[in-house]
C-alpha cells in the first residue's frame, strides 16, 4: 500500500533521512521505533505531505506522493495523526470529529457513529470543550478526528506519549481496533515494547538510516533491541 524507496527529507541544509526503505501491506500495523531524534516524526512527515522529500520515492498505490498537499493525500485516504494532536482547543469534542469529515460531508454520519462506537466517552463528552479534556481523551479526539476521514492509510506520530500506563494500554488497543476494521496502520512510537507487541512488522530507525527490520515480536525478542530501546 505504501512504499519508501531510499527516501531522503529534511529540513533546509539539514539532512535528517537517508534513503529509507519501508514498505507497510494493506491491512497491517506497521511500527517505526528509534530513539529522540532518530527521524521518526520526519518520515511521519514526509509520508503525509508536510515536508517534501529531497530524494526517493514515496508510493501509496504504486503511485507516486511525494510532495503532494497533505490535504490531497487526505482525499486519496492517507491520514495523519499529529504528536501534538493539533486539535481545536475551543470547538467541542462534536465539532472536532466534523472537521476531520470535511472531505466526506456525505457519509459523516455514519462515521460519526463509528468513532463514537469505538471511544465511548467521545459521546459521553460531545459537548465538551476539547482544551478541558484529559491528555488520553484529547489523543482519543485526535484518532477519532482523523478516522472521519475514513483513512485507509492511518499515521500515528506518538500517540501515547504523556499518557498515564492504563490509557497507553486503553489506545493501543483502539489501534488495533481500528486495523481491525480494516484501516492499515503506520504507527510511531516512543513505548516500543508494548508497541511491537501489536505491530505485525516494525523498522527500528537510528540516525535517519533503518538499522532493523522484522516482525513485531522477533524485534521484541532481539538482543540489541531489548539493550537499546526497551530498557533491558
Ligand atoms: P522524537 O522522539 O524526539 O520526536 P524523532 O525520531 O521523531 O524524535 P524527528 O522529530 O524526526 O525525530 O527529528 C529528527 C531530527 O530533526 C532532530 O535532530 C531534530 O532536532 C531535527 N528537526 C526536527 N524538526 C526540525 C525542524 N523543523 N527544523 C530543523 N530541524 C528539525
């Protein structure tokens, strides 16, 4: 479904990807891992069209993105959750789930209803301001406004971070919810270990260079991983 092929992005002069390979198949929760600074929210960025690449390719089937308007790439079904959920801190909860549907007014409803099956407490909430929501209902919000776009391709950048360890649990299990009904997921995160226990394949990054490749649980089960990033 999506393709990196020797991806290089950064910022100005700055160099930060090298030519990454990365591939996520439709239907999978694929995991980037890495530590501070490594280039995981820039190939985040890349992906969803913030920040244009410098060289390579990026496909989203098997046609070429690079470069493209984030909100063209919303229209094609890629969808991109943000590390600092760039919600509308003084719309209500109902009307942050409505901007996420401004490419499909038609069918918002039922998406409507979709989100609010999966995160109860957006209902339980609808009315309320999104600024004066928790950290783990404002991440919830953000999943549930990207999900009115109807994505296939859904981005996380860090959904979990700052959050308290059951409301970690709480949204990883939303994301596989959310694959399960039938929304591909490239997933970047700083709790790797619970991470690539859901993720069917990951890539560990380091430096802007993919060090690693595998499924989910060989990583989690690999030496230099468990050293390096999962603090054993
Ligand atoms: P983190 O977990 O800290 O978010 P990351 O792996 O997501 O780490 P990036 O945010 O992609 O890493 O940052 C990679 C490098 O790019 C870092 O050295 C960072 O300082 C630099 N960087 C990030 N954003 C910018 C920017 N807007 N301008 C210049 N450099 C940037």
């Amino acid at each position: 479904m999506l393709s990196l092929e020797k991806l290089s992005a950064g910022y100005r002069r700055l160099q930060i990807l090298h030519a990454i390979d990365l591939e996520v198949r439709q239907g999978e929760i694929v995991a980037l891992i890495g530590a501070n600074g490594a280039g995981k929210t820039t190939t985040l960025r890349a992906i969803s069209g913030l920040i244009s690449p410098t060289d390579g390719e990026i496909l989203f089937d098997g046609t070429s993105i690079g470069g493209l308007r984030p909100d063209l790439l919303v229209r094609q079904g890629l969808v991109h959750v943000p590390q600092d959920r760039a919600l509308f801190g003084r719309l209500s909860v109902a009307e942050n789930l409505k901007m996420g549907a401004y490419t499909r007014v038609k069918d918002a409803t039922s998406a409507l209803d979709q989100v609010y099956e999966l995160f109860p407490i957006l209902a339980d909430r609808r009315r309320q301001r999104a600024d004066t929501m928790s950290g783990g209902q404002q991440q919830m919000l953000a999943i549930g406004r990207a999900l009115m776009a109807r994505p296939r391709l859904l981005t996380l950048d860090e959904p979990s971070i700052g959050l308290a360890p059951n409301l970690v649990v709480q949204v990883l299990q939303a994301v596989q919810a959310i694959r399960d009904t039938g929304v591909t997921v490239l997933i970047v995160e700083q709790n790797a270990s619970q991470t690539l226990a859901i993720a069917d394949r990951a890539y560990v990054l380091e430096s802007g260079s993919i060090a690693m490749e595998g499924p989910g649980r060989d990583l989690a089960a690999d030496e230099r991983v468990r050293t390096a990033y999962l603090g054993m």
